[in-house]
C-alpha cells in the first residue's frame, strides 16, 4: 500500500455530530460464531476494514459462506469443519484475527497454516496453542516457536479442563472461549488473574450467551461451558464502535469544544466505552442521549494517573490529550502494548517527542509532561499502526503544521476515518 502523508489543519472550538462504524472487536466475534453457527445468519451494521475483511477471508478459506451486502454480511456455516486451503491463510497484520481463528481452526479436523505480515510473524501466539496442545491440537512453528506461521494439525477438541495465560492478551482467552462449544465434551477454562483487556473478554462471554451457548462461571477466574453445543444461527445488529468513537471524543477534550457520537450505548459490551469516564476525569462533560453521547471539553484540562490495562487500545488517544493537561500524566500498567500492530509505547513517545512534548517509557506505560505541544519539525510517523495516526490527528487540532506520515494504515480499523474527520471541519479534502 502506497504511504500516504496526510496534513491536518487546526480547529477552533468544534461542534460536530458523528454517526460511527460498527465495532470491529464485536464483527470479528459475530463473523466466527456465525461460523458455528446451526444455520445461516445475518449480521447488520459490521465494520467493513482491512481486519474485518481479513477474518472473513480466512473464513471463506476454510469453507464457510460470507457475502457483504451493503450494511450487512450473510453467513453460511461450512459444510464441514474445516476444508484444508491448499496455501497457507494468510492473516495480514491482525493480532485479533490470528488469537482468535487459532482456536476455531484447531477445533476441525485437518491441516492448516496461518501466515501473515513480518510484523504478525512478532506478535506471540504460544499461550493459546499451549492451552490448545491440552486439548490435542499439534502445532508445527515453521519460524520462531510460539510465533506465526504454524501448521495446525486439527483433530477436533477432545475437551477436559485447560488453563491459559491471557496476561499478555484477553484474545488468547476469547478464542478458546469462542471455539470451545464444538469440543467433544465438557470443557473447563481457567486463568490467571490478572488478564490483559479483560472486558474483550467479557465481551465474548456476552455475546456467546445472545448466541445461546450455556455456560456457568464456578469461579471469578474460571468458565465451564458444556459440549459439544451450536451457536444459534443469528440476526444481530453490531452496536457503534467505542474505539473509534474515541478519537471523535479525544477532538472534544483537545479543542474544548463538543461531539456527539451515536449509535454508542451507556450499556455497551465495549470496555473502551469506559473511556468516556477518563476524559470526565481529565474535566470533560460527558451526556447521554438518546443512542448517543455528547463530550464537551474543558477550558483547561487535568492530568491523570491511570491503570489503563482494561482498555490499552485507548492509551495512544489519552496520552495524546494529556499532552494538553498542563502537568505530568502517568499511564500503568499496559506493557503488552509492545506487542500490538507496533510497539506502542515506543511509538506514542516518538510522536509526543515530535510535538516537543516530554514522555518517558517506563516497563508498564508512560509519564506524559503535558502542557504545550509545539508545532512539529518532521511529519509524525504512524509506525504502520491504525491507532497510532489517529490519536496524532488530533495534535493537529490544536498545534500547526502537523502532519501524519503513514495516513493510509486506518483501512485496518477506520477505512474512512479521514472522511469522518473532515467532518469536523479541520483537515482539507486531499491534503
């Protein structure tokens, strides 16, 4: 994909109303159940991305039916689980896809490579294929053990009781969760606490009971889900995405002025939904209304120290907003980011240092020395990284000259994030 160099313009005080995307944590689940499912199903309002798509394909790959209608996707289960593609499935740069189809994969009968880009090649799978192995999956690691690509060798799960370490990533735990209803008996996950991004995975155990799968929980760190079960085929509508929505409240927080976002849900699935009570921390005035929220800015913004391991993919937008809160901002307890689309620890730093703004990398997280950005001498550089390009957009609300290197890397969450940016008044057309 040809590297895009995007120029933002600033904004005065906004006022703007986004209607947002659907979530992209919440397609990829519906997209694999529906896959499991008794019988054909409709999903409404997904996320059309890179990420999304990248999951049906490798769906499509191992049998199933998926055809994008517009505002929708119909799915037809695989005949049988799975065909074996005569090449390997390859993933891309999609942590979520590959945690995730890892198990659904190991849950068929036959032999399977996933593959994807050097980036994905970093990004460790051995925690799920541990748990795996127990339920008789073997693995071949053709690189780097533990690390894409692998050959699965999938005979079906035996089912019995499994532990996982999800301390690195929820989606080791969501995945075996998501596949372990076609095990052969009863099956028994258990984990260490803490988990990394814990409510995704409250998210899967949700949406796996609208499905109808049954499932008790004999401990806070334990799910026992009776087997062999079948999703019920669905018609589910997916709910706005809180991640992207994100950014739209980050632009309110920055520029002091007001966003609402809809279709978003008090009652939302979304752990990054908690988000909202962040910037309320920071000074912001969050409102619900309707199917929607409105987020309006403060004067002046407040510095924070927070835990941010429930919801890391928000930390890129905080530290970006707390570069406005005059003082220092301390972000916990999130060294997993290391291993996402790039090291976004690092990452975030460079792009605050790009905006004269001081932020040590700690082994958790961040200290932020916000207060008064300046205008940047080189474009900010996005690192490949979705998250990246769009918390620094909103830098340029406030902060003249900046540019994002590397714009084009939204088509993995946001295809048409700068469209809806524009909406805002504050980035020209084709810039």
């Amino acid at each position: 994909m040809k590297r895009i160099t995007r120029k933002i313009e600033p904004a005065g005080r906004i006022d703007a109303g986004i209607s947002m995307p659907g979530s992209k944590s919440i397609t990829h689940r519906a997209i694999m159940m529906a896959s499991l499912a008794s019988g054909a199903s409709r999903i409404r309002n997904p996320l059309d991305a890179e990420d999304t798509r990248i999951t049906a394909l490798a769906l499509e790959q191992l049998g199933t039916g998926i055809v994008w209608q517009g505002d929708l996707i119909a799915v037809t289960p695989a005949k049988r689980r799975w065909l074996s593609p005569d090449k390997a499935i390859s993933l891309g740069n999609s942590g979520t896809s590959a945690r995730l189809l890892l198990p659904l994969v190991s849950a068929g009968i036959g032999t399977f490579m996933l593959d994807g880009t050097a980036r994905l090649r970093e990004r460790p799978l051995g925690p799920v294929a541990e748990a795996l192995e127990a339920l008789g999956t073997r693995f071949a690691w053709l690189g780097k053990r533990g690390f894409p690509p692998v050959e699965v060798y999938g005979a079906g799960f035996s089912g019995g009781e499994v532990s996982v370490d999800a301390s690195e990533s929820g989606q080791f735990l969501s995945g075996l969760l998501l596949a372990a209803p076609a095990a052969q008996r009863d099956v028994l996950v258990t984990w260490r606490e803490p988990v990394a991004s814990f409510p995704y995975v409250a998210m899967t155990l949700a949406m796996m009971e609208r499905a109808g799968i049954r499932l008790e929980r004999p401990r806070s760190n334990a799910v026992l889900i009776p087997a062999p079960q079948e999703y019920r085929a669905m018609d589910t509508t997916v709910e706005g995405d809180c991640s992207s929505a994100s950014y739209f409240w980050g632009a309110a927080a920055v520029t002091g002025g007001t966003v609402f976002t809809t279709p978003v849900s008090s009652n939302s699935l979304q752990g990054d939904c908690s988000f909202l009570g962040v910037l309320e921390r920071m000074g912001c005035q969050i409102g619900w209304e309707g199917e929607g929220v409105r987020v309006t800015g403060p004067a002046r913004l407040t510095p924070i120290d927070i835990d941010m391991n429930s919801m890391p993919d928000m930390v890129p937008t905080l530290a970006v907003v707390a570069a406005f809160a005059p003082g220092i901002s301390r972000i916990r307890n999130v060294s997993h980011l290391r291993i996402k689309e790039s090291d976004r620890i690092e990452s975030v730093a460079a792009g605050l240092e790009a905006l004269g703004i001081k932020a040590e990398q700690l082994p958790d997280g961040l200290r932020i020395h916000g207060g008064n950005p300046l205008p940047p001498k080189r474009p900010i550089f996005a690192f490949d990284d979705h998250r990246i390009a769009m918390a620094f957009a909103l830098s340029g609300l406030r902060v003249d000259g900046v540019e994002i290197e590397g714009a084009e890397s939204v088509a993995k969450s946001f295809p048409r994030f700068w469209e809806y940016f524009e909406r805002l008044g504050v980035c020209p057309p084709g810039a």
